[in-house]
C-alpha cells in the first residue's frame, strides 16, 4: 500500500498543477493533460508498471466514447445552422414583443430548467434553446457572463434529475433503484435548492427589466429583418427538437436530425449557396449585417472549432484511465471511505467523493460509477435506502462538472459561448444543491435513516 500512497501524491499533485498552470495562464488544456500523461508512465514505469497494458486499456477507454466525440462534431455544426437557418433571429425578433416589463433572468432559468428535464441533454438543451435565449438576453442589456451563468444553472439540471438523461440512467444502474423512488428522495434537496436559485436570480434579473423605451429592440428588430427571413413558421424547429428530445429518441439521431433541417432551412429559406452552408457548417457562422452589435452577438459554431474541443476530451479520458486501471483512484477511494461512523458522515463523503472524483478525472461519469459501487454497502449497512446514495451524487458530482475549468462539459460549452470564466459564479445551482447536500447530511438520523 505505501507505493500506492506515494504515487497517489506524486501523479494527483503533479496533474493538479499543470491543470491549474494551464487555466491561470491560459493556455491549452491538451498541453497539461499530454505532459501529465507522459510523467504518469515515466512514474509508472519506473515503479514496475505493466506500461503495455495500461497503454492498451487506455486506448479501449478512449475509443468506448467515440459517440461523444461525433456529438461534440455534431454540436459546433448544429449551433452554425441555428443561427444561418434563422432560426435564433426569428425567436429574438418575437421575443422582443414579450421582454418588457418582464424579469427575463428569472424567465430564463425557469425555461432552460423545462426544456432540459424534457430534452434530457444539458449539452443539447444549452446549445439549442440556451443559445436563444442568451441571444435575447444580451441583446437586452443583460451581460453575457451573467446570462451564461443562469443558462448553465438550468441545463444542467437536465443531467440531474430527467429521466431521459444518460447520467441519469447510469446512477439508477449503478446504485440499483429506480427512478420514481430517487425522484421523491431528490424532492429533501431539490426544492431548497431550487427556490435559493430563483431568489437568487430573481434579485439579479431586477437589474435589468426592460422598460418602456423600446427604441432600442425596434432597431434591431430591423436589422434583424433586413439580414433574415422572419417567420413564425421558423419557431416550429426548437419545438420539434424538444419533442423529439422528450420522446427518448436517440441523441445522435436528433442532434444530426437539427443539422440537416437546419441546412435545409439555410438553403431554401434564407437564400444560401450549398457551398456558403458548408462553409458555416466546417468554419462556423458570421452574420454580415450593418449592425456591428448584432453581428457580434450572431455568429459562432462550426465544426473546426470543436477540434481542439475534442483533442482535450480524448486526453483527459485518456488520463483518467491510466489513473483508474493502474488502481491509484481505488486506492483513493478506499483510504477515504474506511472509517466512516455515522449516516451523517458517510452522506458528506459521498457528495465530496463524487465532487472530487468529478473535478480529478474531468468527467461526471467516474464521480458517478465508483462512489455508488464503492459505497453502496455501507449505506445498505446503515440502513439507508439507495435513492439517498443516488440522489447524493447527482447532486454533487454530476451537477458541478460545467464550473470546473477543465472538466469535459466546461470545455464544450466555453467553445459555445465564449466567456471564459466570467461565468461561473453566477451559476449559482451548481454551487447551491452541493453545499445544501452537505448541509443536510448533518440532520440525518445517527442510527438510520430511510426517506
């Protein structure tokens, strides 16, 4: 055990420094993870490694997530044909005609929240409706990390609690319960949550009511109109993309379903060239209008631009597993679970162990798998239904992976909507259901405790 002690250090803190090197100089995620990945097998090698094995498992890890890799292709085309197809400017141009006197922040999260329990992707549901409404927000006045940040907050509730969601799915299979019974047990940390964020949101969004001057919109609802076709008919996309999201057909299959009808809306209904279409769909869109501030706002997506997105991906999976198979993230975990005395303390561990794993291995999926599969025994040893152990997860490490500067979900939606980290605090759920988690681990019964 000692060797795995000092490897754990070595490789965990050696990791942890070049990630923080990378986002506090900024510079590339893939040159961190590449050099991480090199020490760790010149560590590894030199304390009697199988390097050969742990070469090849790796690989296996990476090409398991070859889906992923095309939806993250799949996603920069989408965002290009959204806002080529006219799609976006049309839902701007009617939205104009709601917004006054209307907190739209607080709108904002309330909708975001909706449509991704239904699409069951916070990904998806933020590159498709939460890229509508950050357009409407900050063509409003409303400042671009601050509209990110609610944006965020309710996509990803999606991966929490939608019975759609992948994540989801995994934490129902892992921890061995069903959906019905967790969703009650989410019920003790999700309302609380929930109404400290629309508070939250609701004293932020106060700031910027739109008032009576509509100047403004009337501007740009011209050049909105002078740079695209305008048509209601045009809205009847994102509600098809939400109900083909709600009836559990395959993300793949509905994100590559958006691509095409976008194009063929880009085509023969906003007057594109096949080849001009291709070109937003490899390099991105630009909107070419006389309004600076709304072609600064229309643009964005593409292809290329999910290449380095997706060159990260593959290295920090890559990382993950050399971590996982050569048995240090056990070793982690099983030093840190085994003493644990009471229920209140084994519910702390398991938020900060999902959260942690989360934030090490840049993914949701190991702070999901390892925790329910290592922990379910004790809490069936004291007495605690397993919808607690799921519902603790999904409310630690699934729900902070989109503030976490180098985890997979940060990286995709920052080559989205670019503002850096600007956003992060103001993606309030993300730190509230966390710390409510932790909170109210300290009220569970020391004997047992069932929901």
């Amino acid at each position: 055990m000692n060797i795995y002690k000092k490897l754990s250090a070595n490789l965990i803190t050696v990791t942890i420094f070049l990630i923080a090197s990378s986002v506090y100089f900024g510079f590339s995620l893939i040159l961190s993870f590449a050099t991480a990945i090199l020490y760790s097998f010149i560590v590894l090698q030199r304390n009697e490694f199988d390097i050969r094995l742990l070469l090849t498992q790796s690989l296996d890890s990476v090409l398991k997530y070859i889906p992923l890799y095309i939806t993250i292709f799949l996603i920069g085309a989408t965002v290009s044909m959204w806002l080529s197809s006219g799609v976006i400017a049309s839902m701007i141009y009617y939205g104009f005609n709601y917004v006054r006197g209307i907190n739209f922040l607080f709108f904002s999260f309330i909708i975001i929240t909706m449509c991704s329990v239904f699409m069951g992707t916070a990904v998806g549901t933020f590159s498709t409706i939460g890229l509508i409404l950050y357009s409407i927000g900050s063509a409003i006045g409303i400042p671009p990390h601050i509209m990110m940040g609610t944006i965020v907050s309710g996509a990803f509730i999606a991966d929490k609690i939608s019975p759609l969601s992948g994540l989801m799915n995994i934490v129902l299979k892992v921890t061995e319960t069903n959906y019905n019974k967790t969703f009650k047990s989410m019920m003790y940390t999700l309302i609380p949550s929930m109404l400290l964020t629309l508070t939250f949101y609701l004293v932020v969004g106060n700031k910027y009511i739109v008032g009576d001057n509509m100047s403004d919109f009337v501007i740009l609802q011209g050049a909105l109109k002078s740079s695209y076709i305008i048509s209601p008919w045009l809205l009847l996309f994102p509600i098809f993309i939400i109900l083909m999201s709600s009836r559990g057909i395959n993300s793949l299959f509905t994100v590559g379903s958006g691509v095409l009808i976008g194009s063929f809306l880009t085509i023969f209904v906003q007057g594109y060239s096949d080849v001009t279409t291709l070109g937003f769909l490899v390099n991105g869109f630009v909107l070419n209008s006389d309004n600076t501030y709304l072609s600064s706002i229309l643009h964005g997506g593409g292809v290329a631009g999910m290449i380095e997105v997706i060159a990260i991906v593959v290295s920090a999976i890559f990382l993950v597993s050399i971590f996982e198979k050569s048995g240090i993230i056990n070793y982690i975990i099983g030093n840190y679970i085994k003493n644990i005395k009471n229920p209140s303390e084994l519910i702390m561990k398991t938020a900060i162990l999902s959260g942690c794993l989360t934030i090490l291995t840049c993914d949701q999926t190991v702070g999901i798998v390892l925790p329910g599969t290592f922990l379910k025994e004790k809490y069936e040893n004291f007495g605690i239904d397993s919808s607690v152990l799921a519902r603790t997860i999904s409310d630690s490490g699934i729900i902070i992976a989109p503030i976490i500067p180098w985890n997979i979900n940060f990286i995709i939606i920052t080559s989205i909507i670019s503002t850096g980290l600007s956003f992060i605090p103001y993606a309030v759920f993300c730190f509230i259901c966390p710390l409510v988690t932790i909170i109210s681990s300290f009220f569970i019964k020391k004997k047992s405790y069932n929901p």
